[in-house]
C-alpha cells in the first residue's frame, strides 16, 4: 500500500481508479481520461495535488543559500508573491529535480516533485551547510490544483470574500497567503487557474465544495496529457540527473547574469552552452493514426538518432503528440519507429496548446 | 464489475470469441479489458485474407495510457475487419461486445471449447484483481 492523501476515501467515493505514483496512491482516472482532459480546457477541474513536496527555507541566509542551490536566480523576486520556475542542478549540470520557488514573507517557499522528495531534501539539506537556513518540509499541508479558463471565477464563488478577492487579483506566476491558504497562480495544464495549498484536515471539506458545486474531478492522466500539450516537462521523463537543461527546454530558466553568482553545475553548464551539437528537445506530430510513446526511437536523416521522452494521443488535436530529445540540427521532419514500422513526424517547437488554443 | 455475456467464449488474454450462425467466428476484447486499458484511442487491425492461428498477434489496441497487443483466440483466415474502429476506437470503450475487432472463418471450430466460458473468465478476471 502506497501513501495517501488527505483526500483519498473521496477519490475512492468518486469512482477514481487508482495508481502507484511515486510511492502514493493518487487517481488515474474517475471514469474517462479523455473528458476530463477536455472538461479542464473548455471549462474547469480540480486535481489532488497534495502528494507534491512543499518546502519553506527561511532564515537570514535564505537567499544566497538558493542563489546557489538554484539555477534560476531567486533575487530576481524583488517582493512578497513572486515567483519562479528553476532546475537544482548536480555539479555535472543535470538536473537533480525541477520547482517552484515563491517569494514569502518569512523567507521561500518551494514545491517539488513527489517521486524526488527525499533525495531533494537530503540534497537541500546537504547543499545548506555553512550557511544559516532553516529547511522544513511542510507535510501538514495539503494541495489542489484548480485548473481551466473557468477555474478563478468557480474558486471565488466558494471562499470568502478576502479570499475570492487575491484569487481576482493575482497576477499569473504570481502566488500569495490568505490566512492559512496560500494561493497561487500556477498549474501544469498550460491553462489559467490556481495551486492552493492548505492545512491537510481543511482539504476534504474544500475538495468536497468543488465536487458540489459541480467541479470536475481530474486523475492524473489527464495531467499528463495536458501538460504535454502544454509542452511541459515531466521530471524524470524529459530530463533527469544525467540531462541538462540546455537539452531539456528549459535554457530559459537558467539565470547566466551576475556572472559571479556560483550555483551549483554552474562550471559544467558553461561548457555544454558552447557545444553547439548539444541535444535539443523538440514537439513531435505523427500525422498519420497510431500513438508516439516514451523511448521510441526518432530518425534524422543523415544526423542520427533521437528518442522521444513523452508521449501520448492528444485529445485536443486528435492526433497523437511527443516530446523528444534530438540531434542538434534537427529540422521539420523526422520518422519514428513503432512496432518495427517507420513514420513520418512533423517537428515543432513543444508547446502544442496553450490556453485552449492549438499553437502547430 | 465488468459485463461478461454468457453466450460468448474467451481468452485468457481478454479477447472474446463468438461463433456465428453462418460459421464465422467474431473477435474483440472484453469489457474488462477496455475497463482496464481506459480511453482506446487506436486501434490496428488484422489483414482480410490473413491466416492467423491461435494466441497468434492479430492487432494492436492503444489507450491513452498504453499500447496492448491483441491474440486471436482462435486460428483461421480473416474474413472482415470492422473498419469503423479505425475512424471511431471509443466504440471499443462505449461497447466492448459490439466493437468488435474482425471476424474469421475457423479452421477447427473445437478451438473454442478451449476457450474459458463467462464463468471462467470472471474468475480469472476476479484473480487480477
């Protein structure tokens, strides 16, 4: 039996099927993947997200202790709400795991992975000698994520009305306390929506509101494939220990400026950044039926090989969708291998749908 | 709990078998099987004219979650694929007794008293689960 949420005899109640991931057992699925999967474009749903590793660092030297732990640079978060996506790097430049760090007012506060949870913590923890941190994970919290281009509108008609108020004026990326909620901006579906993290014992009777007025229940299925469509990525799926995030779609997120700032896989980095053949990650289309899944192999022309890291069918283009990790020069077309038979793919950049809208 | 018609034979690997009036044998998957692979979204069919023997590969199904190979629970020469699966594989998950896979004209219709009836087949299922 694996771990539980707070949450677990209403997923049972509701007819979920249930999964291992990571060590808990969450929904797949309360009946159909694929509608829930629309019901969050076209409308909205709720996901248990409380298997997730919530993390505050406080004390004095919380900051520099991130600027180093970080790939991303915390200083960039000049007030109170803030927040930014980051890679932890090992000193080869892989990445040990991916988050969220919000600016609070008693220090940060980071969401991690659930399937990296104690080995992030006693890489954090090991990371934090010498400087004057406090790392305390935060198990007596619970997570749902509120997710669609309905998603604000349904949260501020069942809370109060301070609440309903931050949950109208966030900004995206932008996440904020409310009594003993914290309330944020953010999500995996590549939708508008919230992250709400809350006391544990007040989840059941804020997750059962949602389901009464109406609230989809989402598995983790349909978190899959939407953050797919979103293009983005799944910890050890798209990248891992041995990936860097120059390979991983994620350059973006790695803060080069000051130039003095030494975080961890720095030194490493630096040099993949001037090799011009690294690996790429790019979106892959099969045109034709069939479904592109993890680990088959993609065919570039002269310039090798490729493998694809995610995929799925997607159910917004009706058409079956990838991510994966291809030689440098890699141009609009490709084949992948399936079942011994080669198919064409178009390439595009990773990110299919955003905002209920198709992007390729 | 999963519909298991009493009137129709099947593999342990969760494919059903019918026999039809004209000599023909229908194949498909069960309702336990389109229950356990979720939203069917691909379906690869057998070739008309291929001879295919039992427990032989005949297709392919692929839910959102995962690809499954389907085995024909029965050896013949496929005789008709239904083509409607092709443009439409939830058929799979809306009735897994009426989308069927193809039909085949058995070579030895003793076959399918090997098959397990409804009875064995819950209680297989029941086992897995």
């Amino acid at each position: 039996m694996g771990q539980r949420t707070p949450l677990y005899d209403q997923h049972l109640a509701l007819g979920a099927k249930m999964v291992d991931f990571g060590g808990w057992d969450m929904p797949l699925h309360y009946g159909s993947q694929v509608e829930e999967h629309h019901q969050v474009r076209r409308d909205c749903g709720v996901f248990d997200v409380s298997h997730m590793t919530v993390v505050d660092v406080t004390g004095p030297q919380a900051q520099t202790y991130l600027q180093h732990l970080l790939a991303n640079d915390v200083a960039r978060l000049d007030s109170p709400g803030k927040a930014l996506y980051s890679a932890m790097l090992n000193e080869r430049g892989g990445v040990v795991d991916d988050l969220i760090v919000y600016l609070t007012d008693a220090g940060y506060r980071l969401v991690v992975n659930a399937s990296t949870r104690d080995k992030d913590l006693a890489w954090m923890q090991a990371r934090a000698e010498g400087h004057a941190v406090e790392i305390r994970e935060r198990a007596d919290l619970a997570m749902l994520a509120i997710q669609g281009p309905s998603a604000r509108e349904r949260v501020a008609e069942l809370v109060s009305a301070a609440r309903a108020e931050l949950v109208q004026a966030l900004k995206p990326f932008q996440g904020l306390p409310q009594g003993d909620w914290f309330i944020g901006r953010t999500g995996y579906t590549g939708e508008d929506g919230l992250e709400i993290i809350l006391p544990a014992d007040q989840a059941q009777a804020f997750f059962g509101e949602l389901i009464g007025a109406g609230v989809s229940p989402i598995g983790l299925g349909a978190r899959d494939t939407l953050r797919l469509e979103a293009g983005l990525n799944l910890y050890g799926q798209d990248m891992d220990e041995d990936v860097s995030p120059l390979s991983a779609n994620m350059g973006w997120t790695i803060a080069w400026e000051p130039a003095e700032r030494a975080f961890v896989g720095r030194g490493a980095l630096q040099t993949m950044r001037e090799d011009k053949n690294r690996p790429k990650l790019v979106g892959l289309v099969l045109e034709e039926r069939g479904v592109l899944r993890a680990h088959q192999v993609v065919r570039v022309g002269e310039l090798g090989e490729g493998e694809i890291t995610s995929g799925s069918f997607s159910p917004t283009l009706g058409k079956s969708i990838a991510l994966a990790r291809v030689p440098a020069g890699t141009g609009d077309r490709a084949e992948v291998e399936i079942r011994g038979k080669w198919y064409p793919v178009r390439v595009v950049k990773p990110t299919f749908v955003r905002q209920g809208k198709v992007l390729i | 709990m999963s519909n298991i018609p009493s009137d129709l034979r099947y593999a342990a690997s969760h494919e059903w078998a019918r026999l039809e009036a004209d000599g023909s044998v229908t194949v498909g998957i069960s309702d336990h099987a389109q229950e356990a692979l979720g939203d069917v979204v691909y379906v690869e069919l057998p070739e008309i004219g291929q001879q295919l023997t039992a427990g032989q590969e005949a297709g392919v199904v692929e839910s959102v979650k995962a690809a499954s190979d389907i085995y024909s629970p029965v050896s013949g020469e496929v005789i008709a694929v239904n083509a409607l699966l092709t443009d439409s594989p939830e058929q799979v998950n809306a009735d897994a007794y009426a989308g069927w896979f193809y039909r085949l004209k058995p070579s030895d219709t003793a076959e399918l008293d090997k098959l397990l009836d409804a009875a064995a087949y819950k209680a297989a299922c029941d086992a897995d689960a």
